[in-house]
C-alpha cells in the first residue's frame, strides 16, 4: 500500500483530529476483520477444491468413455493417434488391449495430487478407482519380464529395440505413479491396496534401474564402456525422463509403504533395491558423467528417504536395514568413501552414509500416528472414606482435590515417561549399534590399510563435527556423545593396542577442539544478533550469559516457550514437506519430553524442581504435540521470524 504525500497547499487546519478509538474498540475490529478474512479464504478454498474434484471427474469420465468404445474386442478397434490421445498400444510390453497414454497419466497425477491436498480424494466413487486401478495393472505387470539388458550400442538394430522398451517401461512408472497416488488420503486405502500390483513395483524398478538407468550412471568415457558412455550421452533426454519418472515412484512408494500394511516380501525387496541404490558409483561431476551428475543424487536421496521411512514403521527390519548398509561400506572403493555428496543446507557437503545414519537415528524417535479413537480419560476414583470427608467440611474437599490433582500429575508424568522412553531408547539403541560397528573395525585397521573402517571413522567423525551447529541433524550429538563414550573405554583400558589408544585421543581431541569452537563462535555471534519482536533476541542472549556463568538449569531449557519450543516452530516453518526436517522435529520433541521427565521425576528423590500449574501445562502440552505431529502447526503461539541455525 502507497500513501499518496499531501499537496503542496495542504494546511493543518484542514484536518481533524478522530479521537482514539481505545486498544479494545481498535481488537474488536481486528479480531472481526481476520474473522471476515478467515471465512472468505474458506470459502475460496472450498470453490477452489470443488473445481479441482469436478476436473479430476471429467478426466475419468472422458477415460472410461474412451475405453467403453474399445470394447468389445479391443483388437479390432484401434485408438486416436497423436499427443491427445487417450490409449495406445505397447512397443514391446505383453499386454492384453491397449493402454493409458503417458500424456493421460501426467494429466491424472497433477490432477490426482491436486485434489488430495485438499483432502477430498474420498468424494471419488471406490469404484472409479477400482476401475482407474485396472488400466495401471497391463503395464504393470508386464514390465517385469522384458529383457532389458543392452549388449551392443553400436548395433543400430538392438539400440532402437531398446529405445522402444524404454518408452514402455517409462510408461509402466507412470503406471505405477498413477496406481499410488489412487491410494493416496482415502479412508478404505486397504480395500483399494491390489496385493499383486504392490508385489509388482519393486520388481519392475529393479528392471529400471538395473538395465537401465544404473548403467547409464555408471559408464564412463574411457575403457570398455566407452561405447556406451556415448550412446547413453546422446540419449541424455530420454533417460533422464526415466530417472526423474523413478525418482518420484521411489517418493510415491516410501508415502505408501510409511502408511499401509504390506506382506514382509515388499518390505524385503523395497530394502534391497533402496540399499543397492544408495551404493552405485556417480561421477564426480557432469563432464564426467554420460546423463548429469545431480541428476542420479536425487535418486539417491529419494531411496534414503525410502530406509528411513521404512526404517521407522517396522522396528524388526532395523537390524538388517543398517547390516546392509555399514556392511556396503566396505564394498566401496577408495574415492567414494571419500567423496563428500550430500549437499546442507548451508551449502557445505558431507558423505551419504552420515547423513544417512543421521536420519535412520532421528527417524526411530519420531511416534507413528494412531489409528485408534481416543478413549475419555476417567478420573483417578476417590475411596469410600474419603467421600464421606467430601461431604463434610470444606477444607477437607479442597486438601482431597488437591491430592487428586497431584495423583493425576504424577500418573501424567509416569505415562510420559515411559511413552518417551521408549522413542529414545529406539533412538538410542541404533546410534550405538553403529557407532559400535564401525568402531570395532577401525580398531583392528590403519589408515593406510586394506580395510576402510579406520578412514571411514575419521570421515564420519568430521561429518558429524561439521553438523554439529545445525539444527537440522540433531542426531549428530547424540552419535558424537555414544562416540566419545566408546574412545574414553578404549582410552582407558589397559588391554587396548596402542593403536587402538593413538585413534581414540585423536578422535576425542578433534570432539573436544569442535565444543569448544562451537561455543567461542557462538559467544562471538551473540552480539551481532538481529533484534527480534517479542524480545527473543533478549531471551536468547540471556539464555547463554547463564550457560557462560554456569547458571543454567534444565527446567530453563524445558519450559512451554522456550529454546525446544522455538527450534521446533523454526524447523516447522521451513519445509513441512521435508522428511528428514519432520524426522529432526521428531527427534527434539522426544529429547524435550525426556528431558521434562528426568528433570521432575528426579525431584521427587531429591532436592529439585516442584511441579506447579505450569508444569501441568508443560506436561499437557507434550502430550498434544506427542499425539498429533500437526498441533504445534494450528497452535502456534511463538511467532518466530528470523532464528539463525547458529543457535
């Protein structure tokens, strides 16, 4: 908005001055303005998604009109040719009739994935879907048998044969694309989950990537591969479609997989085809690279997300998920386990395997959502005699209140207790399990040596020491503190070899340079801080003059709008789309509990901290945030604008 300036002959006798409204008349009007404000966006907002469904009907209606004139005997009836086209036949595929152009299953995704995120998927008829679900199965199923392999580019003939599956094969991804997003945000998912379909889509992107986006990756310019290196150069486009039509199945499957029940032999192979994928060997850059070097690294991050998802829901595949991937480790040569790919946030990079570790850890602590309807909370009973205090005098009704309340706070506090134990225990038990592994193979190995565990702990080391200021991996100090836990043993114990000895100081004199640089940065930031409204800056400031003196408390730490409370509403307002930033909220709201826990339930042995009504808030606030991982984004009460990954 622009004020216009006053003319020139403007006098301030022309003018009258209002008299002040008062701040209440001046609420009221802002309180009914945001009201108003509030209706009309729900009112736009339902317009909006009603147009979205009723598009998404026509799309299906002009599909199944199509198909109705394909039949009886499709054979006989060819389609419309052309970009429009509603069906088509397959190049090489098996399959019986014809099917759903690729164009026709771009324009159902994007209209699919519109109408989900307004949460109206339920308002399509089941059997609409059912019937969508049936034109995705042809493709589908048939894409796990071809042979996909290439064995001569330079064999015009093979190349274009190949050429030809691969555009059926990509169409089999929009399939399957399309297949997921029918089971995305309905109420009945189980009912419309195809049991063989499922089983089907590891199979079918293990072809993919096996015969045909792995390779391309892979080849290089010089050697043997040199001939593929430049037939897979100059098909850049066309296998790059493929890796970015994969790389959104692999989303589209982790979704499914973190929601729905599948059989134990989905889970099995997803794992293995994520794992495989994590490992295969990029270039270093695109010069380097026949089809794009980032363009394969989403893919990477795509089946990293897929472990974690999956890594999360099924707490019995954990051993074997980490298994396959610190017993990769020693499979990679030289140069990838130096290579540091995985770009921060702040533009600095570190290896895969650590910020893959570093996900897996703060995955186990975030709580899956219940499906089951919450019950009402009955009151702790009151016995017989003290009933017949409560009708008596008042003073004896309010001390029998008064120690309800306290009953029904301390069984508060104990549910919390072990609800939070549990998640960090989860979280827990996985950093030790690999800190302990790579651990005891660095200890038997050189730096110089056949094995790679000892370089391998120097670089998951520093990677850790690098993150450690970033509010984005938290998982980075628990892993360093397990990690430094295991060199002091080492360290101290009279047996261990002398290398063994020499790799612990090393390890521990890098932790120890990394704390105290981090708080020397920290001290030297703090007051450069931009001021923020509410006096944050202030509070931020005071905060670490009490660290500095020695003057801090855990109860200063734990408090409903404190430093947990900030980072949390930080993390929420940058990415709520981002697993890995979800699974970082996840991790500091468990450590915020646990720390609430050890805090009162130590000052009921002790001398500590009394529980009063802001600690009943506390508690009944975790309790909401624990159950519903989205309270904290429709009940926000900090306002944080600007907060520097520095603190």
């Amino acid at each position: 908005m622009v004020i216009p300036p006053l003319p020139a002959s403007s006098q301030h006798a022309d003018y009258e001055l209002l008299p002040d409204q008062g701040p209440a008349k001046r609420r009221k009007l802002n309180s009914d303005g945001e009201t108003n404000l509030t209706a009309l966006r729900l009112k736009d907002q339902k317009e909006e998604a009603d147009a979205a469904l009723l598009k998404l009907q026509d799309l299906l209606h002009e599909i199944f009109e199509a198909e109705d004139q394909l039949e009886p005997d499709t054979s006989l009836a060819p389609p419309a040719q052309g970009s429009n086209a509603i069906f088509k036949a397959a190049n090489s595929l098996e399959v019986n009739g014809f099917i759903l152009s690729s164009d026709v299953h771009s324009r159902l995704q994007k209209a699919i994935q519109k109408v989900v995120g307004f949460g109206r998927l339920h308002d399509i008829p089941s059997d609409y879907m059912a019937r969508l679900q049936k034109l995705c199965e042809g493709p589908i199923i048939s894409a796990q048998a071809p042979d996909l392999k290439l064995e001569d580019p330079s064999n015009e003939s093979e190349s274009e044969d190949w050429l030809r599956k691969i555009e059926d094969m990509h169409n089999a991804l929009l399939a399957i694309g399309t297949l997921l997003q029918t089971m995305s945000g309905r109420q009945n998912e189980k009912e419309l989950c195809p049991e063989d379909l499922i089983q089907a889509i590891p199979t079918v992107l293990n072809q993919v990537f096996d015969h045909c986006i792995v390779p391309a990756v892979e080849s290089r310019s010089g050697g043997k591969d040199s001939q593929f290196f430049e037939f897979f150069s100059a098909q850049k486009k066309i296998i790059g479609s493929l890796i970015h039509q994969a790389t959104k199945v692999l989303a589209l499957l982790a979704n499914f997989l973190s929601r729905i029940d599948v059989t134990e032999n989905v889970i099995t192979a997803t794992e293995f085809l994520a794992a495989k994928l994590i490992f295969v060997e990029n270039a270093h850059n695109d010069k380097e690279s026949a089809v794009g070097y980032q363009k394969y690294e989403t893919v990477r991050r795509a089946a990293m997300d897929v472990l974690a998802k999956i890594f999360s829901k099924y707490p019995l595949q954990r051993p074997y998920i980490l298994d396959e991937i610190l017993v990769s480790l020693e499979k990679l040569p030289s140069t990838r386990q130096n290579a540091r790919q995985f770009k921060l946030s702040d533009g600095k990079n570190i290896q895969f395997l650590t910020a893959l570790v570093m996900q897996l850890v703060q995955t186990t602590a975030l709580e899956a959502p219940s499906s089951r309807p919450s019950k009402t909370k009955r009151r702790l009973p009151v016995s017989a005699e003290d009933d017949d205090e409560l009708s008596g005098d008042s003073k004896d009704q309010d001390q029998s209140v008064s120690d309800e309340e306290t009953s029904e706070s301390k069984v508060s506090l104990e549910r919390l207790a072990r609800k939070v134990d549990r998640l960090y225990d989860n979280a827990f038990r996985s950093a030790q399990y690999i800190v302990k592994f790579i651990v005891q193979r660095a200890m038997t190995s050189t730096k110089s040596g056949d094995q790679p565990y000892r370089n391998i702990l120097d670089l998951f080391t520093e990677d850790l020491i690098n993150v450690l200021s970033s509010m984005d991996w938290p998982a980075a100090e628990l892993l360093l503190r397990i990690l430094a836990s295991h060199m002091v043993g080492i360290a101290d114990h009279d047996k261990s070899p002398a290398t063994a000895k020499n790799m612990a100081l090393e390890l521990l004199g890098w932790m120890g340079s990394a704390i105290s640089d981090l708080s020397a940065t920290a001290q030297h930031l703090i007051p450069g801080m931009e001021e923020t409204p509410g006096d944050l800056t202030d509070y931020l400031r005071q905060l670490f003059d009490d660290y500095l003196r020695r003057a801090l408390h855990p109860q200063d730490l734990i408090v409903a709008d404190g430093p947990y409370r900030i980072t949390l509403e930080y993390l929420q307002s940058r990415d709520l789309d981002s697993w890995q930033l979800n699974s970082a909220r996840g991790y500091y709201l468990t450590q915020w509990a646990k720390t609430v826990c050890l805090t009162y339930c130590d000052s009921e042995e002790k001398d500590g901290v009394n529980r009063d009504s802001a600690t009943e808030e506390l508690l009944s606030l975790l309790k909401k945030m624990l159950s519903d991982s989205r309270w904290l984004e429709t009940n926000r009460y900090v306002i944080i604008n600007v907060v520097s990954e520095q603190y």
